[in-house]
C-alpha cells in the first residue's frame, strides 16, 4: 500500500511538473515573439527587484491593502517552504522527515507557518469582501467582465482551500500522535498554536476515521498545490513570479523621457539636409514606424502584459479615464496579453504564424483609446511592478499617425503651422513676439 502510494505521487509530481514547464515554454516563446531590446545591467536594476518585488514599495500607498497584501504574498511563499518535506515523504514514504532532526525548532517553525496560514486565511476573506461586497470601483470595471473577475475570486478560495487543508492536516496529525498510533506516534510534536485549537474536536472519531481524514488532508494539499502551479500560468497571478524579472528589466530612463525613432531623425536630417544622404540610400529596406501587432512591440512590452496585475492602480489613476473617455491603460495589457495568447495558439497550430486577418491594433484596442492618452505617465508612476503602459500606447499612436496617417483633425492644423511658422501656432515668426508689445501699452 505505502509502495503504491509513493508511485502515485511521483506521477502526480511528474505530470505537474511537465505540464508547468510546457505552459512555460509557451510564455517564454511568445515573449520572445517581440522584438530585441538591450538592456545594460545596473545596481539600480537590483535595487528594484528588492524594493519593488519583495519590498512591495509602491503598494504602501495605501498602507491597510499593503500590510494584507504583503501577508498574502509573504505568508504563502513562506509556508510553500513547507511542500520541500512533503515531496520528500511522498517520494520516500516517511513522515514528517525532518522533525527528528530538526527537534523542538520544527514545532516553532510549524507554528510559524500555521500563523502565517491563518493570516493568509483572514486576508483572503477581506479581498473577497472588497471585490464583491465594498465593490471597489477599480476591481469592478466592465474590463474585468467574465474570466478577470472570476480569476481574482478563484485564486482567493483556492488558498483559503490549501490553508485549510494545512491546519487541518497538522490538527488530525496531532490527534493521531497523542493516540501513539503507527508512524504518527513516532513522531512526536509540541502542541500546535493553530491547529491545536480543532485538535480537541476530533477525540471522538475513531482511529481509522483519524487516519483517513489526515491522509485526505494531506493529498489533497499537495496535490491542490500542484493544481495552483499550473494555474498560475493561465491567470493574473503569473506575477508572482514574472514581478522579479519585469522589476529588474524595467527601464531606467528618467520617467517622462520618450524614446526618439533614429528613422526619422534621419528621414528629418535627409529632408534638411539632402547632401548627406548616403549614396545606397535607394536600396535600403523601408522602416516601419511604431507598432501594430504585437511582433512590432519589444519582449519588455510582452514581458510587461504577461507581468500584469489587473489590480487597476493604473486606470483609476488615468486622467483620461476619470473623464469618462475608453482608455484605461490596464485594458491596454490586457488586450496585449489577449493578442499574445492567440498568437501563441495560432503558431502551435500551424507551425508558423499564420495570417489570421486580425492585428492588436484596430482589433484589441481602437483608436479612440489610444487618442484619450495625454501621456502624463500617471499609469506608470503607480504601477507596484513597473509596468509601463505608456510605452505600448506610445507605439500603437505612432503606427497610427506615421504609416496611417490616422490622426485627430486639429492635429494635422498643428503640424502645418510647425512646418510653415516653426510652432503650433498660426502666426508668422517675424509677428511671434507682437503679443509682448501689449504689455508694454499704458492701459
């Protein structure tokens, strides 16, 4: 039986984690789907992972969700230190490996683990009466219809599970070790803080029922945590790991500073200045300028729309948004994370990409969003992973205004006074300075 057992989990183990690793392959390759960017390593890169990642800096804005926040991330990860000693007992048929080893310092540690999950327990019931009973504004937009919102309460009651699970585990486990029963009397632990509360509950069940609700307990917490790793890969919670590479790869430009296209600097050079066109000028290939798929994006975009939180920081802090108009910038990654996605299948499919007659631009995201965008980078500056949104709209808007010439009208009555006055507005250059003379008129 204990033989059979063991086998059981290496191949629950096995399937788990090939299934990971395919998902991940699949994300990886369509990043890759973007083109190159170089960036040069820096100890502020370093420095973001740490704030930004671990330190969760920028969500201390609001220090209430913060603390809950950091409890949920902290206190999971920590306890999923845990699942290193069942994988252990479950590949050699032992229990509790540790403890005999460990001594008195593996009930502390137990125990800091089961505060951990009650805290994790109560956080996850606050979030879900926020989303659903407070009903944030930003956790309740149209945008989050269907799959987003159902996404953000399942990954909450599936921890609120897997905690469960572990103090009910450790609670039955104790029973049976104060009953002196087989393997688990062998193995003797102080009281546990947490679970040593329900422990009482049990005296009445008999041995067997004991035996077969801790073993129940137990399969169905690792195997609940092998069903979490290989949801994440298909919810919003892939954060949890792409927030260390997306915060160390984040760009360490002043915020603000667009980056220029050297094309048409140099398209603006030959026009000034035609004789330093180079002679094989003719035969150079035609540039593209900005982006209308999600090919014509850099990996760090693509990075950045996988990494997305869908917490909305960004939208509620959008001006353009609060005005009533369609942009919000958490559509815009989510969109891209859409369009990478089908993409991605429709590779798998074919073996190449093939023409599917839809594009990120016009398809996902319309015009009309991306001319809400003044560009004030509020998106960017409250972003708790360093996302920036502005950098995606920025090339859709350059797309539409360079190769489409689609732009709004009083633009075009913009360019043409730069072209012929040298500035926005109508008026010759010798008459520029004729407003000043009013100021000095005696009224």
């Amino acid at each position: 039986m204990q033989l059979a057992q063991q086998i059981l989990f290496i191949i629950l183990a096995g399937v788990a984690l090939w299934l990971f690793i395919k998902k991940a392959k699949f994300i990886n390759r369509n990043i890759k789907l973007g083109r190159d960017e170089n960036f040069e390593p820096d100890p502020g890169r370093w420095r973001n992972v740490l704030l930004m990642a671990f330190g969760q800096k920028r969500m201390f804005d609001n220090p209430f969700v913060a603390v809950l926040h950091f409890i949920l991330y902290a206190g999971f990860t920590i306890i999923n230190i845990e699942i290193l000693e069942i994988v252990l007992d479950g590949i050699f048929g032992t229990h509790r490996l540790f403890a005999p080893y460990l001594g008195s310092f593996y009930t502390f540690v137990i125990n800091f683990f089961e505060i951990l999950a009650f805290l994790v327990l109560a956080s996850c019931i606050i979030f879900l009466l926020r989303r659903n009973t407070v009903k944030v504004p930003r956790l309740n937009m149209n945008e989050l219809n269907g799959w987003p919102r159902n996404d953000a309460n399942y990954i909450l009651f599936f921890e609120i599970i897997l905690m469960s699970l572990f103090l009910l585990m450790n609670s039955s486990d104790k029973a049976l070790q104060i009953r002196g029963y087989g393997y688990y009397g062998e193995v003797q632990t102080a009281n546990f803080w947490v679970s040593g509360i329900i422990t009482p509950l049990f005296q009445n069940f008999t041995t067997p029922a004991l035996v077969v609700l801790e073993r129940t307990a137990w399969w169905l917490h690792i195997a609940g945590i092998f069903i979490f790793l290989n949801y994440l890969p298909y919810s919003k919670h892939l954060h949890i790991i792409l927030a260390f590479p997306n915060t160390y790869y984040t760009w360490l430009k002043p915020q603000g500073e667009m980056l220029n296209m050297p094309e048409i600097q140099k398209e603006v050079l030959y026009a000034m200045q035609p004789e330093t066109v180079p002679t094989d000028a003719a035969v150079e290939q035609p540039k593209k300028f900005g982006a209308k798929d999600v090919f014509d994006l850099s990996w760090k975009n693509l990075l950045d729309a996988y990494t997305c939180t869908e917490c909305g920081r960004c939208t509620a802090a959008c001006p353009a948004n609060q005005t009533g108009k369609l942009l919000s910038p958490r559509k815009i990654m989510m969109d891209t994370r859409d369009r990478m996605e089908v993409v991605g299948y429709n590779i798998d499919k074919n073996k190449e990409y093939a023409d599917d007659g839809k594009t990120l631009l016009h398809d996902y995201i319309t015009t009309e969003e991306l001319w809400a965008c003044t560009s004030c980078q509020a998106c960017v500056q409250v972003c708790p992973v360093l996302i920036d949104p502005l950098n995606i709209i920025n090339q859709l808007k350059r797309y539409l205004a360079l190769e489409e010439s689609n732009q709004p009208a009083e633009w075009n009555a913009m360019y043409s006074n730069i072209e012929n006055n040298f500035a926005p507005w109508k008026f010759s250059p010798d008459e520029r300075d004729k407003w000043a003379e009013e100021m000095n008129t005696p009224s």
